[in-house]
C-alpha cells in the first residue's frame, strides 16, 4: 500500500470504495458534529516538549494492561458492523490484532459472533464490548460465550442510554436496521466493488447480514424493520447493574464511557479493573467535553487503583503518545482499522496499524523518550487558542 502514507489517504479510499451511507455512518458524529471537532482540536493544542542528546535508538513500545503483555499500549475498539465494511470484517481485525501483539475488543453489535472470531483466530487476545440487553437472562447468556471463548477482558459500554440523533444517517437511510431507500439502492449500485466483495459474499456464504450475537429466535438481518424487545439496549442501566454483571463474569471489568471524575471514582469502588475515558468517538453526545481535556484529573484521581484507557479522535501514533502523556495506559482506535479494512482489507488493516506503530516510534525518538512507560514524564503544553 506504498501509495497510501497516512491516514488522510486511507479514510480517502475508504470514501471511493464504500457505499456513502456506510461511510458516514463510520466518518461522523451526532447532531452539529461539535464533540467530534472538540476532540480533534483538543489534540492538535496539546503539545509534548521533547528532550536532546539522549541517544535513543529503539524505543521500547511494550506494555502491560490488564495483565496482558502488548507490544504497543493500542487495543483495536470495537465497532459495529465492520463484516460490513470488508467481508468477515472482524476476523482480519483479530489477525491484525494478533500480529501486532495487541487486543481486539469484538462488539455485541459485530456480523461474525466471538466464537467464529475465536475458532478463525485461536490466538488472538480478544476482548468483548457489551451493550447490556433489556432481557437480562439473555444478556448473561452472551456473557457466558463469550468466557467460553476464553475471552477475559469484558468492555461495559456505559455512555448510550439513547440512540443518538444523527441526521445524516436518516437522510441516507443508514439508521439501524437499514431502510432500504431508493436512495439507498443507487448509492450501493454505484459501489459495484463493495456490492460483490462484500455484501454479495456475505448473502452466497451465509445469508442476509445479521447481528451475529443475537440469539437465534431474536436474530434478523440488518434490514429488518424491528427489533425484539429482549434484545433491546437497556436504557436504565444503573451501577446496581455492574454489580450484578460482576457476579457473572469472572475476569476483568472495563466501564467504557467515563468522563468525569466523580464516575471515575464511583468505578474504582464497585470493583471495574479499568475505564475508558471516551467520548464514543464524537458519536453520541455533542456537547460532551473532549477526552483529552478531562484526562489528567481523572488519571491524577485513580492512578494507582485502576488502569485507563483513553479513546476519540487518534489519526495519529503522536495522538496516541499525548493520550499517554496526559495519564492513560493504553488507548483505543476504532476508525482507523476500519479505513485500512474499507481501503484494501486485511492487508489494508495491517498497514494501517504498522503505520501507526512506526508513527509512534518515530515520534518518541523525535521526543528523546526511551519508552511508553515514560510518556507519563513528558512535559506538555495547551494551547489557549481553541
């Protein structure tokens, strides 16, 4: 892929080759889109000052989160839908995962269910994001193939009570289930490549696309109209509910969607193991403050307690070490391995994220730092001009 260099070419190819509705679904926010331009020029005024003459050859990218040993302090997020994006969408991102020496978190809301992923990639380090369902019998049922599949490290996802308003995704028909819109029709008729590599083969190898967690009575392709009630999103979710999924699930508890202190704090106590300190990516709440700007508190009120884990807006292996600098252990990318799944599939998933590696690694030599454990040390500034 020696002629996309960065992640303005990939999200660039990304947009010829996918359906438009399907890229916007990925590529935007919620209502104005606020949140998602926050985040980025929250990262763009934050700089790190680096040190001269320190004589770094190889920087030290390895970690420790959660008690696994990562080659790079990265865990691919989980997205919806990426069997979407390229044909068993998830399963080259746990192998691009598994090369890279890093986790992939697989969503509830994922075409291909977790034991595929397991059985296509028995060595993986994978992860499960949970959207807990209105039927609770069923929701531990999910959690209980999952630790089946040997998966540790379950992802609460805690900042979605409502489906967030997202105009666009109407107006092309993109809402979840799909409405399958004239409009609609002819964006995908005028994206012949994706129509067969991707949904053509999915329908020929098995059928209609699905939320392949769903259990069976409740499956139905993405272009149903309706949703059974049991495997609704529970909008009541309460942290009387992370009690109860403790008491089911017998290895790591991350709260996905912190973003103050005082939650931070309330996570610590009822036993999370770590959180993620997220805006869904600019996605749900517009007038939510940017990731980066209420890091450093939260990371100065549990440092030492828990670990964290940071998310939103990362283009770059720089933006990745500022979230390190500022007090996270690890961070999320979610569109990034999308854009190199949409632009050459698996190989485009690889390249992507060795981009990013290589970014990294560039930018903690240009930096005079000898690891990521050390990103906590760097001095940093921001930028009043917002």
């Amino acid at each position: 892929m020696s002629s996309l260099l960065n992640f303005i070419d990939y999200r660039a190819r990304a947009r010829q080759r996918l359906p438009n509705a399907l890229f916007q679904y990925i590529d935007r926010g919620s209502e104005d889109e606020r949140a998602l331009s926050r985040i980025r020029s929250s990262l763009d005024h934050i700089t790190l000052t680096p040190s001269i003459l320190t004589g770094i050859d190889r920087p030290d990218l390895r970690t420790t989160l959660l008690g696994q040993s990562l080659d790079m302090p990265v865990v691919i997020a989980p997205t919806a839908l990426a069997g979407l994006v390229s044909y068993q969408g998830e399963i080259k991102l746990a192998k691009t995962a598994r090369d890279l020496g890093i986790p992939f978190c697989v969503s509830t809301q994922s075409v291909t269910t977790v034991e595929a992923i397991r059985q296509s990639v028995p060595d993986a380090k994978l992860w499960f994001q949970l959207y807990v369902w209105k039927d609770r019998n069923l929701t531990r049922q999910l959690l209980e193939r999952a630790q089946a599949s040997t998966v540790d490290c379950l992802v609460i996802t805690a900042d979605t009570p409502v489906s967030p308003k997202r105009e666009y995704n109407v107006r092309n028909g993109f809402s979840i289930p799909l409405k399958p819109t004239l409009g609609l029709m002819l964006d995908v008729l005028c994206h012949p490549s994706w129509l067969a590599s991707v949904w053509l083969r999915q329908m020929l190898s098995s059928g209609m696309p699905s939320y392949g967690h769903y259990p069976a009575q409740f499956r139905s392709a993405v272009t149903q109209q309706t949703v059974h009630e049991a495997v609704r999103l529970e909008n009541r979710l309460t942290w009387k509910d992370i009690r109860q999924i403790r008491t089911w699930w017998h290895g790591r508890i991350v709260i996905k969607g912190v973003l103050s202190t005082q939650d931070a704090l309330i996570a610590r106590d009822e036993g999370a193991d770590a959180i993620v300190v997220s805006a869904h990516g600019g996605r749900n709440l517009d007038i939510a403050p940017a990731p980066i700007d209420v890091l450093p508190a939260i990371a100065d009120a549990v440092r030492g307690d828990m670990q964290i884990i940071a998310d939103s807006g990362v283009t770059r292996g720089s933006d990745i070490l500022k979230y390190l600098a500022l007090g996270a252990d690890a961070v999320m990318v979610g569109r990034l391995p999308l854009w190199g799944l949409a632009a050459a599939g698996q190989e485009g998933a690889n390249d992507i994220m060795h981009m990013l590696r290589e970014e990294m690694d560039l930018t903690l030599k240009m930096l005079g730092t000898h690891s990521v454990g050390e990103c906590r040390n760097l001095s940093y500034l921001t930028s009043s001009a917002r």
